[in-house]
C-alpha cells in the first residue's frame, strides 16, 4: 500500500491532503500544490483532473518544491498509486502500427534505447501483457514520460494524449 501527502506549500507547509489510493480529482480539496512526501509506494501525479494531462512519476522521498524540480505548475489534478510488484513478469509488445498492427517488438526488461535495440523509433500503439512500466520520449529514460499499466494501447493518444514518440521503456518495479 502507498501513502503520498500533498501540501500547498513549499517546504511541506499550508493545508496539506493525504492520498492512499487513487485520487481522480484533488483540485476540490487542495487548490494547489508545491511540496509532496511519498512515504511509501509509487505514484503517477497528473495536472488535469481524470488522471489525464502531463504526468510525473514519483517513489518514495520528499519533493519539497515539486514546481521548482519538475518544471510543471503547482496544479497537481489526480494521482494514480502504481501497485507494488508482486514478483511477476514484465512484458510489453510495441508494434509499428495503430490498432496493434505491423512489425511487433517484445520487451521484458528495461530498454534504455528503442532505436538502437529495433531499428525503429516509430511505435503507434502497444499491448502491455504483465507489468507496469514508464515509457519516455527520449533515450536513457529522459524526457517526458508516460505511465503504462497493463492493457491494450490502439494509439499512442490513449498513453500520452498527443503526438508522441516512445525512445525507451523502463519497468516500474519497488525502487
């Protein structure tokens, strides 16, 4: 289980709200935030409510000016608890096309460059079949990221929500 507290200000200060599960909609108990403490487990924070928007991945520690260090505002909207690993596999199948067409890549360990490991950079839709994972546009897991969780993905709308290019993949195991 995972506990994640949000407090308005930096420096853990103002109002604070305390989260041990998802949360779709944070902005009608805390009009902003600028500091966080994870004191277990791992969440996805994004900054529109539904759990849609940009996202950042947090683990356990304390941001004590998350606007500062992430470069995103101070509108963290939904958080999503990733569920700790239970000792199962990891794997994810990328393919060319939309709808799960196309040449087909499988992954089940990190992959800190897509391009150099396929020779392609150009993935439009996945399957992930066991496992949670952090998908990032950029090589050695920089950039911005998106969080994977099992399923079905037919566009690369339905894990980022705008044209985006998948360049490495890393598992979401209990750092």
């Amino acid at each position: 289980m995972g506990k994640i507290i949000f407090y308005e200000d930096r420096d853990f200060g103002g109002q604070r709200c305390e989260c041990t599960a998802d949360c779709a909609d944070l902005h009608s108990v805390l009009e902003r935030c600028r500091s966080i403490r994870v004191e277990s487990g791992m969440f996805v924070l994004y900054d529109r409510p539904g759990f849609t928007g940009t996202q950042f991945f947090t683990r356990r520690g304390e941001y004590s000016d998350y606007t500062g260090m992430t470069g995103m505002s101070d509108c963290v909207r939904s958080c999503r608890m990733i569920p700790t690993p239970s000792g199962g596999g990891y794997k994810m199948r990328l393919y060319e096309h939309f709808d799960m067409g196309g040449e087909m890549m499988e992954l089940t360990d990190n992959c800190p460059n897509l391009m150099d490991r396929f020779r392609t950079s150009n993935f439009n839709s996945c399957n992930v079949m066991d496992g949670h994972w952090l998908a990032y546009e950029q090589p050695n897991y920089r950039g911005r990221h998106y969080y994977l969780r099992p399923g079905q993905y037919r566009s690369f709308n339905e894990w980022s929500g705008s044209n985006s290019r998948m360049a490495s993949v890393r598992r979401l195991t209990d750092l």
